[in-house]
C-alpha cells in the first residue's frame, strides 16, 4: 500500500515557502524555506510546537493570511488539480469510481500567483479547511443549513439550476440567486409571487437536498431538521461534523485540517477522527493534517513532517520516522510523549524554549536546545536531505557540513 | 426561558426606576422654594397668600404634595405653563410633534450613514479611508452642536441665504391640515409638494447639526464591532469557502457587527434628545427643547418638570426596548445577573 | 521578632518592590503606547498648549479689574471685525474683546474641568468602593440611587438642576458633579467585585491581611486604570455641557466663557458679524477633542485587545 502512494504524483508540492509576519520587534521568520509534497491520496501529518509555524503553512495553502502584518517572501505552493467528473458533478458515480473526479489532471497553479478570483474558485471547492475550534468557525448567526448551503451556491450553481430542473441557460434574477450575487431588488423581485417565485422555491428545494446529501454523509442524525439549527444549540462534535460535511460538500482534491479535534472531548475526538479517515479513504481526497499531538498524528497519517521553529527538520513515512526518528528535536518530541510502559516522573521535557523568530541568525534554529550540538551547528545551516528514499532529515548528524565537527548522538550523557 | 426572565425582571425594575426619576425631580424642584411664587403678586395679604397655598395643597407635608402631583400627573394634569400660558398637558403633543420629527430625521439619516461609513472604515482598517472616519468620529463627539450650528447658520443662512430658519413657511404651514403633528408626513398625507418641500427644506440644516454626532457614536460603533467580528474564526471560515470578500463582508461580519451596534441605538437616542434643546434654541425650531430653554429662563417648574419626566422615561423606555431586542438578536449573549 | 515574622516581611516588601516595579514598566509601556498614536499625541500638543495659556493667562492679556473673569467692556469699539489694532479676534456686540474671551475661557474651562472632575471622581470612587466591598442592601440602594441618575440624560439632568439653583457659573459646576459622580460609582464598584474575584485577593486574605489593607494596596491601584480614562474623558466632556449650560444662559452675563461667549456673538451672525462665536466656539471644540483624543489613546495603550484599532 505504502509503496503504490511513493509512485503516486503530489497534489500539491511546496517549494521554499517563506512566510513572514511585520511585528512591532522586528520581522518574524514565521515559516522559513519549508519544502514539501502532498501525494494524492495520502494524509500528511504536520507536526510541532505552538508558534512553530504549521497553522501558517496550512493556512498559505488557502491565502488565508492577513496580508499586512503578514508578508509572503518567497516560494510556491503548486497545486495540482483534478477534473471534476462530468458525469456526476463531483458528487461521486461509478464512473469515476465514487471519487467525483476523472483520472488525470487538469492543470497546475501556484497559490500563492494566482488572481484573488482564482484563488476563490479553488478555496471551498478544489481545495477545503477545517478549524480547530467548530464553535468559532460557525457564524453564530446564520442556521448551519444556511452556511452549507453558501458552498453549492459558490460552486455548484450549475448543477443547482439543473437539479431545480431549469434550463442550463437560465440567467436573471435566479441565476444570482443560485450563484450567491443578488444585486439591488433582487430581493423582491423573487418573492413576489408569479414564476419567479416558483422558480426560487424549485432552487431552494434543490440547495436544501444537496445541503441535506452533505450533511448525511457525515452521519448526523436527521440532518433535513439539523439545517435549521444555529451552532450554538449543537454539541461541538456535531458542530465539527458540519464544518467537515460543509468542507467536503464539493469532493476537494485536498483538505486542509488544522488540529480538528483539539477543541473537542477526547471520546468524540475518537469518532471524528474515524469520520475524517473514512471519508477521506471513500473519495481519495488528500489530507494535510495539522497538530500537535504526535501519537495522533502517528495514528491517522500516512507520512508526517515534523516542523520546527518554521523549518521542516524531518518528514518521512510515518512508520520509518516514528520506529527511526533522526533529528533530534523528533526524539525529543517522542520522549516527551507518554506511552503505557512510562515510569511515572519519567517523562523528558526538551529544555528551553523555542527561539524568537525575528532576523533568526545563520545557524541550526534547535542549536541552543540541542543536546548533541556542536560548533558546527551554531554557524551553519542545516538543510533538508534525504538518508532513506521515503526519509529526510535537517541535522548534520545525518549530513555532516563541508566543514566543522560532526555532531554525534552518543556524545550525550545525560 | 432565561431570556423570559430577564424581561420579566427588566420590566419589573422600570416602574421603580421612574418612581425614583419622579422622586429626584420633584425634590430637585422644592430645593429652589414653594412653587407657590408664580400665583402671587405683591399686593396679596398673608391670608390671601394663604388661601392659595391651601387651594395648591402647598400648605401640606412635602410627601403628600409629591402624591398629588404623581396623582395629577395620572389624571393627565401636569400643571400650567407660565411660558406657554397654557396648561402644560395642552401644549405638549405640538411641541413633542415637532421636536420628533428632528430627532427622527436626524436619527434615521445618523442610523444609515453611521452603519455605512462605520463599514467603511471597518472593513479597510488602518487605512487612509478608517482614519478619517476615525477623525469624523471623535470630531463628532467633540463637537459642541450650538457652534456647530451657529457656523452653518454663518455659512447657509447669513452669507450664502439660502437655508431658512424656523419650522416651516407659516403660510404654507398653514395651508394644510396636521393629522399627525409631523410636518413632512402631514404634507404627504396632504398630498402638497409645496408643503414637503417647504418641511425638508427647515429639517435639513437642523439635521444635519443634531445628526452629526449621533452619525459619529453610531460609525465609531460599528467600525469597532466590525473590526472585532473580522478577526473572528467565521469570517476566515466563510473565506475558505470560496465567498468573495463582498459577501464575506455582507452576509457574515457586517451582519453580526449590527448587533452590538443595536446597543448603542439607546446611547444615540439621548444625545439627540439632549441635542435638540440647543438645536432648537439655534434654528428657532417650535420644539420642547425650545420650551424648555424658555422655561428653564423663567422659572416655568411645571414644565421643567414635565419635561425632565418624560424624556427619562423615554430614554428609559428606549434603552429597556434597546436591551430586550440586543437579547433576541444575539444568540451568544449570555444576560447577566 | 521571630523567624516566620521577619521572613514574612521580608517578602511582603519584596512583592511590594516588585509589584511597583511591575507597574511602572507597565506605565512605561502605556506611555510609550501613546506616544506611537499620532492622534494621542495631537490631543497631548493642544491640552499642553490651552494650559499654558490658562496658566499664563494674566501675562498674556492684562487681567480685567476688578474681576479678571468679568469680560472688559471697551464702548469705543463695539462690533469691530478681527484685525482691528488692539483686537486682534475682534469684538462682541457689546465691546467685549473676543481675544480676551478666548483666553480667559481656558482658565474658567480649566477650573471648571478639574473641579467637577475631582469632585465625582472622589466622591464617586467612594460610594463605589463602599457599595462593592460592603454589598449587601447597602449596595442594593446606593446602586439603585445610581440607576436612577443614569435614568435621566446628563445634560437634562445638569440643565434642571442649574435652573433650580438659579443662574451662575457656580450652579453650573455644582449641578454637573450632581450629576456626574455616578459614572465612577459604577466603574468603581464594577472594578472592586472583578478584582474581588482575583486569586491574589484571595491570597491576601488567606496571609490574613486586614480588609482596608487588601483595599488599599491591592483593589484601590488596579482600579485606578479605568477610573483614569473615564476622567479623562470627562476632562472634555465636562467642558462640552458646561459650555452648552452657559450657552443656553444659566451662567452670569459677560463671564469670560466660551459658551456665553458663543451665545453673545449668535446676535451679530445676521449682520455677518461671524468671528465672536466662531472663536470661542472653536475653543471648545478643540478642548473636547483634545480630551477625547488623548483619552482615547490611553484607552488604547491600557487595553491589549484593542492594539492597532
């Protein structure tokens, strides 16, 4: 299984993505030269500390940064994306093996170049995000129903129109209604009554079933009733549960999910995570799987990317990193993870801090936390390199520099 | 339920609220002396004097006159007006007619354009367009309306001449039945152009004096709320799927950033309350404010009194309704105790 | 003296020492918050400038006798337009120098402001700390009393109560901390039960430090943050509804105030004599906004959340 996803060509590649805030102390480093793939298919775990830059990473995929304070520096994000199946509309049909796509792809684009009119096409449809806290990412105001809803309206107002039965050339009025664009007196104009009318209510029927398909498939109860409820009357599970049914309301090629569970009691976090898999493995949509819990994302990911102080310091199969984990930050992470077998008091903790990220000098952002640290590592910069073909690491441990000691983990005594 | 409560309990505490209005009222006008000089003349004799105090129950204990002033006040007896030389109760309704279709005016045009250049700025933060409104709002809270006036009637009135003063043209005022007190809707119901013309004409100078201010409490609002909504998780949300940023900003953070603006609908509604005392003063507008200027000059108590009664109870009134509807409208609120 | 005592004291005084330490780097920081804010520092630039002319007032412009607040009367130049030789404002219907005026006014304005400010502010500060540390009925009545005052609008309020007291710029002041003390009853109150709740208090209390004590150096300085904004707010506001009482007439005629002032030049507008209210009316436009400005500004730098608003 794992060796048919190596072959498999990325969804998207990140190249050198560099990410920086302008904050009152100077420009902070906040994502600095991060280089990865997601393959189609896989689910890719992000992994690190707070403030180490994974959200921002997630986040670029979509453009969602403000953009004073922040500031895109450097490097692409290339996605790659499918056709939609024309048969089903990207709702999943035999044809398409229940995915919603056609093989092949249709083109490249770099996120970060497009026009923001492109990058809104993909956001929602092509390429979908989940939040870490459902309660907060819900508008409180509008029925959940509502809010799915604007996801069809934005994507999918052809098959809108075709499932209301009008003809594919309808424009006017209903049109932007079924495209989320009413202009002044459209309002009236499509609740008076006479065909307009009618024609609203035929689309409205539409939108609610499609709103109703979405939320089914992520195992609500009743969910024709659920639409009509306000986040604030639902538990956060079920809440989560429409921020995933709304995400994949349109079969993206990639789903970004920044720590989905982390708001969330640990027995429901069980279950979601459960709904995410499964939908994910039925309409091979790609994950990048953002959090900070390592045991997690051992559980759920295919490959993970350990970053660090907005660097990737190691990325590799999930199984090769955790049975081999190179750098040392990554033992450090592991150590610190509680297993069954963990003497109690027995648990390490990596001294210090993480490093402030403002004009970071030339040299190993964990040098200074490091416990094999050398000269070496306070001067030079270590880049990403491969030691197995499914594992990279950033450590001169593995990739001694031209010059200088070479750091070794049996220097350690402690 | 909760929600049930709360208005239960608000709507308990407001008889107090203006029994304690009355009480401070009433008091506040024995501090300057038995009313009784405004009966008197020189030549009365102590018996006559007498006489006239037990005929106004001004010879009885203070508590008892305050019940039978709240008792004429029920019986809708609110006093004479020296300045009026009316009963207070009959010249009432004109003056409020009046004095509200200002403050409507200036409210309604406050309400629209505070919310739009609120928007405005909120949505461009800490560029060139917020700081000038940010500029327009605390000017608007700084600005004394009686200048403010005064300098439009210097520029509109003395130099160029083309705004009037007053109310209405009191030909064309006269030339049409007022049903409602309101000029501009009686000249509608009247079905006269003259008469609206000449109405909007006299409201829009005063407006714009009154309407100045409550357009920079209302925009400084909903800039503040609207800044506060777009850093919520929603907004982002509603942009990872896809919405343009007109919608984004529509239907989601504009919507949600009038519900906090709603509270500030009771704050507005004082300052033009206050606002029309000197805006009348200024434009000669046939206002309570104007009376009550008038009255206060001439030591009118029962008017004062009257009319320091009812706009309490109104800002009252208005701020309970303000309260109870922000309730409903927002569904995170928690009510506090 | 025994071992727990000394060490006892001794950190009380170095929690003490740190805390003032903590406090002044915080200070520090509010400073510097402000001093960022153009807006602040344009509102810092015209208060600095209107005290010194309050101060310097009688070197800028001889005082009249006998009363320096009593506008001068020069009869042989009535209604003269800005520019005239020894009028440099003009004057008033009434041969009042408008200069004058404006000067002057900043010192009635300024004793105005800090007399009704200081006053609500102690006495207000009082009745809100009694209210929130007492509780109980006493809390229940004085804050119903302060329910009630809010009930009626500020300048409604100050305005009947003015006329009751009989026209003087005394009354003006006097029926304004009538009716403005409530705001810091309410504030203070407000602040007493939030830091009540604080685990530091209740630290206090568990070492057994007397009520007053806890009051004095653990509720009073904390609350000093919130009352100080209201106040200085206030500072313009204060000045707006002053003027607009005296403009309406509840101050004696021919005072060297702005509000009067405007009142007495509103005459002349008809005859396109515009400069005797313009002026004094400009003064308190730009002593409000200096206020709002500058409290604004420390609202800001005081407030985390709302950096960059």
């Amino acid at each position: 299984m794992l060796d048919e996803r190596h072959c498999a060509a990325p969804v998207a590649s990140v190249r050198d993505l560099k990410v920086y805030f302008q904050s009152k102390r100077g420009i902070v480093h906040a994502v600095d030269g991060v280089s990865f793939d997601i393959r189609d298919g896989e689910t890719l775990g992000l992994v690190g500390e707070t403030g180490c830059g994974k959200s921002v990473t997630g986040r670029s995929f979509l453009r969602l940064l403000p953009v004073p304070p922040c500031i895109l520096a450097g490097g692409s994000v290339t996605f790659h994306t499918h056709v939609v199946c024309k048969a089903c509309a990207g709702v999943g049909c035999e044809a398409c093996d229940g995915t919603g796509r056609q093989a092949g792809r249709d083109r490249s684009v770099d996120l970060l170049g497009i026009s923001s009119e492109d990058m809104r096409r993909i956001r929602g449809d092509r390429i979908a995000m989940i939040f870490q806290d459902p309660g907060k990412a819900l508008n409180p105001t509008l029925p959940i129903g509502a809010q799915i809803a604007e996801v069809f309206l934005q994507h999918r107002t052809e098959e809108l129109i075709a499932l209301a039965g009008l003809p594919p050339d309808t424009v006017g009025a209903i049109r932007r209604f079924a495209s989320q664009s009413p202009r002044f007196g459209d309002g009236w104009l499509l609740s008076l009554p006479g065909p307009r009318r009618a024609q609203r209510l035929r689309v409205e029927e539409s939108l609610a079933k499609m709103v109703a398909d979405a939320l089914a498939e992520t195992q609500v109860p009743n969910p024709g009733k659920l639409m009509a409820r306000y986040p604030h009357e639902l538990s956060g599970g079920m809440r989560q549960r429409v921020m995933i049914a709304q995400a994949l309301a349109c079969n993206p090629d990639l789903l970004i999910a920044d720590e989905p569970t982390t708001a969330l009691d640990v027995t429901v976090e069980a279950r979601i995570l459960e709904l995410i898999r499964n939908l994910q493995q039925r309409r091979k949509t790609s994950v990048l799987y953002i959090s900070h819990d390592l045991s997690l994302v051992r559980r759920i990911s295919d490959r993970v990317a350990v970053m660090y102080a907005g660097r990737i310091v190691e990325i590799g199969t999930t199984a090769e990193v955790f049975a081999n984990p190179r750098h040392p930050y990554t033992r450090g992470l592991m150590a610190a993870v509680p297993g069954a077998d963990t003497p109690r008091g027995k648990l390490a903790a990596i001294r210090g801090t993480v490093p402030e990220l403002v004009d970071p000098p030339t040299a190993c952002r964990f040098a200074g936390r490091c416990p094999h640290e050398t000269g070496t590592c306070r001067s030079n910069d270590p880049v990403l390199e491969a030691i197995t073909p499914s594992q990279s690491v950033a450590c001169f441990i593995d990739h001694p520099a031209q010059s200088g000691e070479r750091p070794t983990y049996e220097r350690v005594t402690k | 339920m909760q929600l049930r409560d709360y208005i239960l309990r608000r709507l308990m505490v407001l008889p107090v609220l203006i029994i304690g209005v009355s009480i401070v009222v009433f008091t506040l006008t024995r501090i300057g002396g038995s009313p009784v000089g405004i009966y008197l003349s020189h030549e009365m004799t102590p018996d006559e004097v007498a006489e006239i105090e037990a005929r106004f129950n001004l010879d009885k204990p203070v508590w008892v006159q305050y019940l039978y002033w709240v008792r004429g006040i029920a019986m809708g007896d609110f006093g004479w007006s020296g300045v009026a030389a009316a009963p207070v109760a009959d010249v009432f309704p004109l003056k409020l007619a009046a004095t509200m279709e200002l403050a409507i005016a200036s409210g309604l045009v406050a309400l629209f354009l505070g919310i739009a250049l609120g928007t405005y700025a909120g949505a461009r933060r800490n560029r060139l367009p917020d700081h000038v409104t940010r500029i327009v709002a605390v000017s608007g809270a700084s600005l004394p309306q009686f200048w403010f006036g005064i300098l439009l009637l210097i520029i509109f009135w003395a130099h160029i001449g083309i705004a009037p003063i007053g109310r209405s043209d009191a030909a064309i005022f006269a030339s049409i039945a007022h049903p409602t007190g309101l000029y501009t809707i009686d000249a509608i119901l009247a079905g006269s152009p003259t008469a609206l013309w000449d109405a909007i004409w006299h409201l829009v100078l005063p407006s714009v004096t009154l309407g100045y201010g409550a357009t920079a409490i209302v925009a400084r609002m909903m800039r503040s709320a609207l800044v506060e909504e777009l850093q919520q998780d929603y907004v982002d949300a509603a942009r990872a799927k896809g919405l343009a940023e007109r919608i984004v900003l529509k239907r989601h953070a504009r919507r949600n950033a009038l519900v906090p603006t709603v509270t500030v609908i009771g704050l507005t509604f004082g300052f033009l309350l206050q606002g029309t005392i000197t805006v009348e003063i200024i434009y000669r507008w046939p206002g309570l404010g104007r009376w009550m200027a008038d009255s206060v000059l001439r030591g009118d108590q029962a008017t004062l009194m009257t009319y320091v009664l009812f706009t309490s109870v109104l800002f009252l009134v208005v701020n309970l309704i303000v309260d109870l509807v922000y309730a409903n409208l927002d569904r995170r609120v928690t009510l506090g105790k | 003296m025994t071992d727990v005592q000394q060490s006892r004291i001794a950190a009380g005084a170095m929690t003490a020492d740190t805390a003032f330490r903590v406090r002044m780097r915080r200070l520090f920081g509010v400073l510097q918050g402000m001093a960022s804010n153009p807006a602040t520092v344009i509102g810092l630039v015209i208060i600095a400038l209107m005290l010194v002319m309050a101060i310097f007032a009688p070197w800028l412009l001889e005082p009249n006798s006998p009363d320096p607040y009593q506008m001068p009367r020069d009869w042989g130049a009535v209604r003269k337009p800005p520019g005239t030789p020894g009028h440099p404002l003009g004057t008033t219907n009434e041969g009042g120098d408008v200069l004058y005026g404006v000067i002057w006014g900043s010192r009635t304005s300024l004793q105005l402001s800090l007399m009704v400010v200081g006053s609500t502010m102690i006495v207000g500060t009082i009745v809100g700390s009694i209210a929130g540390l007492v509780g109980g009925w006493v809390d229940e009545v004085l804050m119903r009393l302060v329910d009630v005052f809010l009930s009626i609008p500020e300048l409604i309020f100050a305005l009947a109560i003015a006329a009751v007291l009989g026209p003087s710029f005394g009354n003006i002041i006097l029926a304004l901390a009538v009716v403005l003390w409530v705001k810091y009853a309410r504030i203070m109150r407000a602040q007493v039960l939030q830091i009540k709740q604080h685990d530091f208090v209740d630290a206090a209390r568990v070492i057994g430090d007397s009520k007053l004590n806890i009051y004095l150096r653990d509720i009073l300085p904390n609350a000093v943050t919130p009352v100080t904004v209201q106040a200085t707010l206030d500072m313009g506001n204060v000045v707006l509804i002053g003027a607009t009482l005296s403009f309406i007439g509840l101050s004696e005629a021919g005072i060297a105030e702005w509000g009067v002032l405007v009142s007495e030049g509103q005459a002349g507008i008809a005859s396109g004599r515009w400069w005797a209210s313009t002026f004094p009316g400009l003064m308190i436009f730009l002593w409000a906004l200096a206020f709002n400005l500058v409290g604004d500004g420390l609202r800001d730098a005081l407030d985390p959340r709302t950096e960059g608003r």
